[in-house]
C-alpha cells in the first residue's frame, strides 16, 4: 500500500482535509515521540498553517502534487529556516538556520508538511543514535534495542507510522543501517545526485542526504523530488532529477545479481535471511551469483581516517563566535573557543576530531590520510570490476540485529565493526538502497542492493519487485 | 610505536579542545586504540596508486562574477553569541 498516493486521492476527493491530516498526526506523534525519543523539536505550528495552504489549493481547484499534506520528518542536521536546527550537540542548542538547504525548499514547494526535527547522532557521528546529545532514539520493534544511526530518529519515527516519510543524512551508513534496524526503505543515492547545500557537514566528500519511508513506492516518489543539479553545491552532478515512477514495476528477468562473499561475515539468522531473500530473486526471473570486492576488509580504517579528517575540519567553524553556545568565563578568544568547544562537544565528536587533526597534522599526513585516499581508489576499482558483470549487488546492512542498548557504547571499535557493510558504498560514491528482507525474534533485518553511479531507479525497480515479493513492509511494530 | 600524552597535548591544541588531565590520559589511550585499528592499511601496498579524494569527476566549478542577494546581516547576527554594531564580538584577541 502507498501511503502517499493513498493520502493524495483522500485530499483531492476532500475525504479529508491537510488540516485534519496535519493535527491527527501531530496528535499521535506527540504521544508516540515521546516514547521513542524521535524528535527533537516538534512544529505543530507550522504544520497547521503550511496544511491550511494546501487546503486553500484545493478549495480553490489548484491542482496538488503528490507530497502536498503529507507529514514529514526531517534529521535535525538538515537546515530549516528558523527552526532551531542542533545536529544533535549542546553546541548548537539555540541555531536558527537564516536559510533552508535545497531539499527542504524542494519538500516544501512539493507541498509537504514539516512535523519536526528527528533525533540523531551528534553530528551524525554514530551508530546507534545513544550519541544524541539529548535524549536517546528506541526501537519500536523492541524498546530496549537501539534503531542504528545515526539517522535514528528519523528511521525509528518512520516505523512507528508518525511520519509518512523522513529524510536522513548517510556519510557511512547513516540511512540504510538504522532503515534496517527498524523496517524501513532508505535510499543512500550516489553521491552529487542530491544537493548537499544546508546540510550541515560531517564528511563533505561521503556525506548525501536519503530518504526513508514504509514501502519502495514512498521512497521513490520523495527521492524523485529532493535529487537534481543544485548550483548551490559545488559537488552536485549535472544529472536531473529521478522519474522512478516511469520505471517501477518493470520486469526483472535476467537482471545479474552479484553477491560479495566478504559481506556476508554476521549473524547466522541475518545471513540466512539474506540467503532466503537471494533465492526470492532468482524465483523472480534474477542471475545470482557469488562475487569478490577483495579490498572490502580495508575499508573501515580507511572511512575512518577520511571521515574523522573531514569531521576536525569541518567542525572547526563551531567555535562560540558566529552560531550557537559559547563559554562565557573566558578572557581570550582563544581560551573562549577552546573551552566552549570542551564543553559543549559530546564524547564522539571530540574523538573524531582528535583523530582527524592526528592524521592531518604535519608528519602523519602521507601514512594517514593519503593512505587511506589511495585504499579508497583500491576499492572504487572493486567495484567497477564488479559493475562490469553485474546490474547490482546484494549485501546485508549489518552483521548483526539490531543490538541492546548501552551493549557497544562504550567500545569505539566495537561500534566502528558494526558499519562494516556500509562505509564502503560512501567511500566510493554509489547508490545503495536498504529494505526489509525478513524478521528474526520479531525484529527487522535489512538489505541493501548497490548500484552504479545514478542507478537509483533501477534499485527503486529491484527493491520495489522484492517488496512485492512479500508483506515485510506492511507488519507494523506492536508497540507496548 | 603509539601517542604519547604530550602529542594527545598538541593535538587537543592544534583542534581547539581544552581538555582536563583526565581527559587528555583517556584520549592517549583511545587514540592509541583507533590508531592500531587503521594501522591494518599498512598491509596493502599502495606504491603507484593515485588517490581519490573525490568520486565525482567534477572540477573547478565556476560561476559569472554577478553580485547575488546575500543573507540578510541582522538575520546572520541573530545568531552571534555576542555582537556590536554589524560586528561579531568575542574576548580580546591580545
């Protein structure tokens, strides 16, 4: 079932109005947020007039676009024009961005209806959403298990029905990992395909903003909005935007499916899920066969040093003089920055930016950072090798299910092993799309399928002939 | 091999942390940690091989020289911890 296209024929049959829809949300997402710790600002107040906008266009005969009225989710990392954005840190506790960034102007010209800014990782820095700086994100499907990140809230907001759909940001995995940590579909698309411009930076050279939402469908028709050349981003590709609806639902009879056998290293019951799905494909008319990305175990240290480089110097601009909080008991400016950027950084992010400043500064350079760009050149090659015989590749979003809270917190290295399906797709620019392929003990287990450079409508079309496959996108969780 | 405490005090300067004793013999540690995690590169022989900062085959991306709308200042300093006039204020510099 789309939801979207289902709200849209309500809408425009007036079987409901943007109004109603706007405050039944609200209704119940205040209620449910509250439990899961998905949001971190809610804007019922926009919502409501934004909603009497579409309503007057309908009054008025104006034809609507498909996202008009329908309730959206935004990551708190992603600029809303006065509405305080934090990216999850203290430091940011009072930001009003003075501008949106483009696929926030995108959503709201469509017509969509902003309901809040999703809770995430601090500066998108983790993988479990417990390195928000002011609350921590549940999983519906069990409370006391973490929805990955760092786009947690709004993965987890998307799989308790509060929102129609979300958008997250994936600098290492950020989408597909907690869309498969709680049931959800999440695009990562290639990187350039969507403008980065208001996104506020982690890693500008791996960073893309994605959408989430129930089914294939959804995500699609969000994504065909939000990509396109942005001349506000100097790295946007000059590509137009995605028109998946033209294609979905094509048949998938001899597609070449490749299967790196470095992925599939996890959880038994994830594997065997994994393994489950693969043979739905080649019921579906698909080739599957076993493949090689040879380098795959190279690219977590190598993410980890581009990342962490990226994140000391783009964070260096918080610094307690432009935006945000500052230290008021210091008597020189540089006293000043560095006791606010103590004080007001959380744990992870000040490690990353140690690490990162080590590895940029004067002696580490060539046996760091420069390393680790010609490993990442190693593994692109991987994957063109691979693209040669292959439409796409098929690999588990994470070894494991979704884990406890507090479980891997306090182990960095832990944590970092848990990205090890997904830091690669960033380091080398392709899209990735994140389904759900089956339940183990009632929790989710994602997919993802990997794709060439601006390949995202083919993966919508995959995942979408997948989704048909079965009813893993219509289970709801049982909240308790 | 490995960080001493004296370079965890360099770098916590050269990235703008003022970090506690405490804190800086925590880091010497979990930097040492991280560090021995990436020494895995070390393996792979990467003699001849361009790097890639960038995946995208886009460069230098240029613009006419047009003076476009800016943001508007009092919106911008809104946003200032402390301000004088049009100006960002902050301690004394000297």
């Amino acid at each position: 079932m789309v939801k979207i296209r289902e709200i849209h024929k309500q809408l425009i049959n007036r079987e409901i109005s943007a109004v109603e829809l706007a405050k039944e949300y609200l209704a119940r997402l205040e209620i449910s947020s509250s439990k899961f710790g998905t949001y971190l600002s809610i804007t019922g107040e926009k919502a409501i007039e934004d909603a009497q906008v579409i309503d007057e266009k309908i009054a008025s005969g104006e034809e609507i676009g498909l996202l008009a009225g329908i309730p959206m989710g935004i990551k708190d990392n992603i600029s809303t024009k006065g509405i305080v954005t934090t990216c999850g840190s203290k430091i940011l506790e009072n930001y009003k961005p003075v501008f949106n960034a483009t696929v926030v102007d995108k959503l709201y010209n469509a017509g969509g209806i902003i309901l809040g800014k999703c809770n995430m990782d601090e500066f998108a820095m983790g993988s479990s959403s417990e390195n928000s700086a002011y609350k921590l994100v549940r999983n519906p499907w069990d409370l006391d298990r973490v929805p990955g990140g760092s786009s947690g809230g709004s993965a987890a907001s998307v799989a308790a029905e509060e929102v129609v759909f979300s958008l997250g940001s994936d600098t290492g995995g950020s989408v597909r990992q907690p869309a498969g940590f709680c049931g959800v579909v999440g695009m990562k698309p290639t990187y350039g395909r969507v403008s980065r411009y208001g996104l506020i930076a982690y890693a500008s050279s791996l960073d893309q903003i994605g959408p989430m939402a129930k089914n294939v469908e959804d995500c699609a028709i969000v994504h065909d909005v939000i990509s396109g050349y942005d001349k506000m981003d100097s790295t946007s590709a000059n590509m137009p935007s995605t028109k998946t609806l033209d294609i979905i639902g094509k048949d998938i009879k001899g597609l070449r499916i490749g299967v790196p056998k470095e992925y599939f290293g996890g959880d038994e019951k994830v594997l065997n899920t994994l393994k489950k799905a693969l043979a739905k494909f080649e019921e579906l008319g698909a080739i599957v066969e076993e493949t090689t990305l040879p380098h795959t175990e190279y690219a977590l240290p190598a993410y980890y040093i581009i990342a962490s480089a990226e994140a000391s110097s783009n964070l260096a601009r918080f610094d307690g003089v432009r935006y945000g909080v500052r230290d008021w008991d210091q008597k020189d400016v540089t006293d000043m920055m560095s006791a606010t950027r103590d004080k007001f950084f959380g744990k992870e992010v000040k490690k990353r930016i140690m690490i990162g400043t080590y590895a940029l500064s004067a002696g580490y350079y060539d046996a760091y950072y420069l390393k680790a760009l010609k490993v990442r050149t190693l593994l692109k090659r991987d994957f063109d090798e691979a693209f040669k015989r292959y439409d796409v590749l098929i690999t588990p979003i994470a070894p494991t299910l979704p884990f406890k809270i507090g479980e891997n917190i306090k182990d960095s290295i832990t944590m970092y092993l848990g990205d090890i399906c997904t830091v690669t797709i960033n380091l080398v620019g392709i899209p990735g799309i994140a389904i759900p392929c089956g339940f183990v003990d009632g929790l989710p287990v994602g997919m993802q399928i990997l794709g060439k450079p601006f390949s995202e409508e083919l993966l919508f079309n995959v995942a979408h002939k997948f989704e048909q496959s079965n009813d893993f996108h219509l289970r709801k969780p049982e909240v308790k | 091999m490995g960080i001493t405490i004296n370079d965890v005090k360099h770098v916590a300067i050269l990235s703008r942390l003022g970090l506690n004793d405490e804190e800086l013999q925590k880091y010497e540690e979990e930097l040492n940690d991280v560090l021995n995690f990436m020494e895995k590169l070390n393996e792979l022989d990467t003699q001849g091989v361009e790097p890639t900062s960038h995946v995208l085959d886009i460069h230098n991306v240029f613009r006419t020289d047009i003076i476009e709308k800016s943001l508007d200042l009092e919106d911008v300093l809104a946003n200032a911890p402390d301000r004088e006039d049009d100006y960002f204020k902050v301690p004394s510099i000297l």
